[in-house]
C-alpha cells in the first residue's frame, strides 16, 4: 500500500514569520490599523486564517477584515518573490521522499502555496497543493 505524505508549509517547512509579521504591518500602515502585530502574538497563529487573525486580536471584522487581508497578501507576495528560506535540513530531505505521494494544504491561498514552494525550490516534490 502507497502512503502520501501530507505537509502544511508556514512554520513546518518554511521560515516565515518575519515575512508574516512585516506582511501584516504594512497592511497596518496601508490601512491606518493599530497597533502593529508582534512576533509573540502572530506566532501561534501561524496556519489561521489572517481574518480569524484580525478578529481575535484586534476585532476587525467586516469590509476592513476583507480589506486587509487582500493587501496582507500583496505584501506578503512582495516578500516571499524576495525569498523564503526552508527550515535547516528540509531541502536535503525531500529527494529521500522521490516517487512518493507528496502534497500541501494550507490556509493560504492555493496560489500563495505555490509561489513559495516554487520559489523555495521544493514545488517538483508535490503532486499537489491545496490551498
């Protein structure tokens, strides 16, 4: 019987919460939202939706949530095009996994998901990505 391999992306196989974090702050900035996120309170909401984001820890809902999240990720898109970096040992590991069932699902956008496999260098491994 043939296994798959199922992988999320942000904060398991790629760094990017500096990228998350500065993402979400300049939407702050586009959008005049206060105060700016931090390190501590975005990091364990790494793989939620930025809307549930939004609402837990500022309480925007509404048009301004769908507001910022599609300038959250045109900025978020901005910075993954100037790269992404895989965790230590993720690059040296996925030949070992050639021939298998590999696939992704993500809360971001199935597109996004793409971008960053691709330019992380990792997309040839997946057979699909979900998003």
């Amino acid at each position: 019987m043939a296994l798959a391999i199922l992988f999320d992306i942000d904060g398991t196989l790629l760094d990017t919460l500096d990228a998350i974090i500065e993402a979400m702050n300049r939407a702050c900035a586009d959008l005049s939202v206060s105060p700016l996120f931090r390190a501590d309170e975005l990091r364990p909401m790494i793989g939620t939706p930025v809307q549930r984001q939004l609402k837990e820890l500022r309480a925007i809902t509404g048009p301004l949530a769908d507001e910022f999240t599609d300038r959250y990720y045109a900025h978020f898109t901005q910075l993954v095009e100037m790269g992404v970096v895989p965790y230590p040992g993720v690059k040296e590991t996925f030949p070992s996994f050639r021939g298998r069932a590999i696939t992704t699902m993500s809360t971001r956008r199935r597109d996004e998901a793409a971008h960053m496999l691709r330019v992380a260098g990792l997309d040839s491994y997946f057979r699909a990505i979900v998003g």
